[in-house]
C-alpha cells in the first residue's frame, strides 16, 4: 500500500514546497515616522479665499498653490474637477465655482 501512495505524497510535498517558502519569506511591516514640512502661507484675502481655504488645504499647501502657472478659468475649471473627480478630492460642490473664480482671479491669464 505504501508503494501506491508514495508517489501521491511527493506530488503532495512538491505542490506544498512553494507555499511554505512563501509563508517563511513574509514581509515584516514596520511604523515609520514623517514630519512634513510647515508652510504659514496664506491664499490673499479676496472673493472665495475662503473657500479654497476650507477645501484646498487638506491636500496642497497655500505655496504650492499659488507657485503655479496662470490659467485661465476654463483650464481652472478642468483642474479643480480633476480633484475631485480623479483624486477624490473632498470639494464641497457648493464651493467649486468660488474656488474656480479665486484661482481666475488670482492666477489667471490676463
């Protein structure tokens, strides 16, 4: 009976190798600390300040923001919906044609 099982249990052995390789090989997760930098930059007061503040803070800095290229509110437009929609970005909707005229009117092609 031995002798008729015997190759099964290689097969077995064989299939089950791999595994076992993989369960030894595990990947060890640690905690990793960031301090990121501090920006006290501000968006200049103006018309809709407020709402780029409230929502365009959580992800960009005030800097970085305004370090970009004019555009113009069309091009705007397509960027604050790109946010929202390719990055999930948390814009309350009520807030976006304020955001759009902020950053016009701030950084907008003449």
């Amino acid at each position: 009976m031995l002798p008729r099982i015997l190759p099964a249990i290689a097969l077995l052995a064989i299939a089950v190798a791999p595994a076992a390789a993989v369960a030894k090989a595990a990947v060890e997760l640690n905690s990793v600390s960031l301090e990121l930098p501090f920006g006290d930059r501000t968006f200049p007061p103006g018309p809709g300040s407020d709402a780029i503040t409230r929502n365009c803070l959580a992800c960009h800095s005030a800097g970085m923001v305004l370090n970009q290229p004019a555009l113009s509110r069309q091009a705007w437009a397509a960027e604050v919906n790109k946010m929202i929609h390719s990055y999930d970005a948390p814009v309350v909707p009520g807030d976006v044609d304020a955001i759009v005229g902020y950053l016009a009117a701030t950084k907008g092609t003449k």
